[in-house]
C-alpha cells in the first residue's frame, strides 16, 4: 500500500485499484473544530481535482476534493456519529471515502510523504 | 482541501478563505500578548485579531463554566458631554435624558427609514456620556455624531477587555475591589491594579461578566495578571460568535443592517417608553407604525434538524417558495447542535412555525423557536447576591 498527497492537503491510500481518502493533520488543525461531514454516496463518481466532500467546522464549510478519479464505494459511515474523528484521527479512522481508481496513472502526479512534509514544512 | 471555500465565518464575517494578517492591519494593544498566548490572528474590521487559541469549543465551553478573557479594543469607545444627552436622543431610539448616573442603556443608531446603522451602549457616567460601538463601524458613526453636532472625543488610547463567564465576578473582584457589587447593565469607576479603570457589568456572551476600559498602555498588565488567575483562559473572536449566537444577541452587519428596523430585528426593547410616545428619533414614524401594525418580516431563532451547520446567506423556504434569508449560523458548543437566527415573513415567525433550509440544494427541516437557544445568566439588579 501506498500513500499519496495533493497541495490541497488530502491524502490516498492505494491499495490495487481501490483508494481511501481523506484530509491530512496539518488540514484538520486550519479546519479547526469539525462538526458535520458530508461524503459521497456509493457509486457517486468523483474526478481528480473535483469536490467530493464538504466539511464544516465551527467556523468554516470547506471543500474536499478528490485526489483522483474513480467510483466512490463506501462513504465512512462513522463520520456521521463522531465528525470529531477528522481531529482526533484525520489519516486514520476520520478517512471520507473509499473508491475504485479510473485512471492510476494520475497518481504520478501527487507527491509522496516526504515531498509533502516539505511541502507543509514550507508553508 | 481549501478552507472556508464554501463559507468562513470569523465572527460573523464572511471570508472566501483564511487570510493571513499584512502590514494593512492595525495592531491591538495586546498584540504580543496574543503570539505569545499561541492565538491565531486574523484580519478584522481592520485589526489583526485572535479567531482562536485552543480551539473554539473549548475557548466556548470554558466561558460557560469558568472565565473568559477577550480582548475587544478593536471597538470605538466614545464620550460626549453629559448636557448632549437630547442631542443624541435626535439619532437613537433610547431615552437618554432620564438615563441614570452608571447606568449602560443598550441602543441603535438609525437612518431617515428606521434602519439600523450601528447597536452600541450609551452609559451616563458622572461626567460624560460614554458610548461603546462595533468597530466595523465606528469611523461612520463618529462621522455621523459629529455632522449631527455633537462634539465627541474618540478614545484610541483606551483598551477594551471583556471578562466573560460565571467566575469572571471570581477572577477580577480580587484585583479591582468592589466590582462585585455591580449589577447587571451598571457600571462604575474602579481601581484596578492601581490604575483607573472603568468597568461594567455587561457583555456578548449571555453570560454573566464584566467589560473593562483601561488605558492602552495598561492592558498588558491587566491581562496577564487576569490570565494569572486558573480560573481564566484567553477567549478569541470564534468563540465570542458562537456565544452571542447562543445567546440569541444579533451581530452588526449580519443579523441587523440598514435595511433592517429595530421591531424587524425584534429589539423594540430599545425604544424607550417616553420615545415610543414622543417620537422624534429618525424614522420613529416607520418604526412606530411597525411597532403597532407589526413588521412585514420578523428576526427568529431557528433550531435545524440533524448535524449540519446552516450558514449566512442560506435560504428560508416554506412549500417550494423562499420566504426568508438567514443571517448568522452555526454550531452551538454548548447545546451540541446546529442553531441559526434569519428574517422571516411574519406570518411563519411564530415559535413552533416548520420551515426549511436550503443548504447546497439539499433541504434541512428547521423549526422557530424562542431565543436565547441557551439561557442567559445575568446577575440584575434586585437579585439576591
């Protein structure tokens, strides 16, 4: 399995053709306090770049856009009950969505971790 | 990910996204205080301000259960001769005249129609009249103030501070003595860490608390010894939106503008009895046919269905029509779920009154119900101690 990055700070985890998505820490801390998320439903298709979620704070809404292209399979239901574990776990249990990739050659264009720790580390 | 590309709320005010603080901004007196604290600052009616320190839940929660600290010096704090009390009765519904010695009297600045140009308090101090506007506004209304003849002084060299929660009377009693015997829209002269200071017993939150004017070069002192105390944490501007909206008080700019009257927004409260007879504030015969007839459209509060915030600008809407605008939104910490206060027609401003929300094309079900969403805790005057 492999991890990707975009500069819109979410992330992709690659396994064969199916992707998990989500937002990253350094997103979760300028997101602030997360109340509601909304993910894509099953079978909802998503492109590179394109929005596929929205999250809101206590003070925001905020755009999530889907590091790549494919065919969303699985919302993460928990977020609905607990939209605090993009917080307490935005790389791990607060990912948004699973899906099958369309193109995995796009993936060459997003950076690996330690591109986008440099990445972040100069913002 | 782009923060805030949908909606970013800073106290009530929208932003395509989170600017970072430039030179443009003027600095507050406790500028380093707020570095050094860890806040994040951004721009505001023309400061670089604090949106946050620990986060706005906890900055929230902390002022319902202890004490928080807000620096707001970014507001105009005014003083008039005291024998200009008629004078400004001409641009504001409330009765100055009869207002007694350190009483604060909370008050709206209105146009020719009756619309709101500012909210402030007018407070008759023993020598003065002191006002406290928003600071968004306050180079128009002192512009207004001085058209209008009256020969203000404008106090840039002053600091304000608010101590807001159910300790806040705990916290600063020990340093400014006799504070506690205040009351509820009172005010006074103290001395505070040996400086003067004028403090009241008012504030933004619904909270019990006090506002504290001191000189700018004070203020640095007077935080850090407030800050000493366990009891008190630093409280930023996300948090002071989310506790006024609780609180069911209207935010300038959002919730009351000047195409909105004072019996619209729901504060008929303002104009003072001998006004409503008398008249003679600008636009008193719109307002005073409004306040007799009823308002076209009313402000309300709304509690929303599920989870999902509603934000400003969302439509109101009633059998597929739109019927309302909401003006401010968000999510209430203490209550743990999503409140909004919007403009409705009168005939759906009744509590109870089912109505929906448009967010993003998706309709949220929303019911009026009665403000504050969270119960207010001023200790007024008559109440036992």
């Amino acid at each position: 399995m492999t991890r990707y990055f975009t500069k819109e700070h979410e992330w992709v985890e690659v396994d064969g053709t199916v992707g998990t998505v989500g937002v990253t820490d350094y997103a979760q801390g300028q997101l602030g306090d997360v109340v509601f998320v909304e993910v894509p439903a099953a079978g909802r298709v998503v492109t590179k770049g394109g929005e596929a979620a929205v999250v809101e704070s206590v003070k925001a809404a905020s755009d999530v856009y889907s590091p790549v292209s494919g065919t969303v399979t699985e919302p993460n239901a928990a977020l609905e009950a607990e939209p605090a574990l993009v917080n307490t776990a935005p790389e791990t249990d607060g990912w948004f969505f699973r899906l099958t990739l369309a193109d995995a050659s796009e993936l060459g264009a997003l950076m690996d971790e330690a591109a986008y720790k440099a990445f972040v580390a100069a913002l | 990910m782009t923060v805030g590309a949908r909606s970013a709320i800073i106290a009530g005010w929208t932003l395509s996204r989170w600017l970072p603080v430039s030179d443009a901004e003027i600095l507050l007196p406790l500028d380093a205080l707020h570095l050094e604290l860890g806040a994040r600052m951004v721009p505001f009616a023309g400061y670089a301000m604090p949106i946050q320190y620990d986060g706005i839940i906890a900055e929230h929660q902390w002022t319902r259960t202890s004490a928080g600290l807000f620096d707001v010096s970014h507001m105009g704090q005014f003083e008039l001769p005291s024998n200009c009390d008629r004078a400004l009765e001409g641009l504001l519904p409330g009765d100055i005249v009869d207002l007694r010695e350190g009483t604060l009297r909370y008050s709206l600045l209105l146009n020719a129609h009756g619309g709101i140009l500012d909210d402030l308090m007018v407070t008759r101090r023993t020598n003065d009249l002191y006002l406290v506007v928003n600071g968004a506004t306050k180079h128009a209304d002192s512009a207004l103030l001085r058209t209008a003849g009256l020969p203000l002084t404008y106090r840039d060299d002053l600091a304000l501070l608010a101590l807001q929660g159910p300790r806040a009377v705990d916290a600063l009693e020990p340093l400014a003595p006799g504070v506690a015997t205040l009351r509820f829209m009172r005010g006074g002269s103290f001395t505070l860490l040996g400086h003067p200071a004028w403090i009241s017993r008012s504030g933004y939150t619904g909270e019990d608390g006090f506002e504290i004017s001191v000189a700018a070069g004070h203020a640095d002192t007077v935080a850090r010894a407030l800050l000493a105390d366990p009891l008190v944490k630093p409280v930023g501007l996300g948090a002071r939106d989310s506790l006024r909206l609780e609180a069911g008080l209207p935010l300038y700019g959002h919730d009351l503008t000047p195409a909105i009257n004072p019996v619209e927004a729901g504060l008929a409260f303002a104009i003072s009895k001998r006004r409503k007879t008398e008249g003679g504030f600008p636009g008193s015969d719109l307002v005073l046919h409004d306040l007799i007839q009823g308002a076209a459209r009313r402000r309300v509060g709304l509690q929303i269905e599920g989870r999902q915030p509603v934000r400003e600008g969302a439509c109101v809407v009633d059998g597929g029509a739109v019927v309302g605008h909401v003006t401010s939104g968000g999510f209430g910490p203490a209550l743990g779920r999503p409140i909004a206060m919007a403009y409705v027609l009168a005939a759906l401003a009744a509590d109870g009154t089912r109505v929906e929300i448009d967010v993003r094309g998706r309709l949220l079900d929303a019911t009026v119900v009665p403000m504050p969403f969270f119960p207010k805790s001023y200790v007024r005057q008559g109440a036992r101690p």
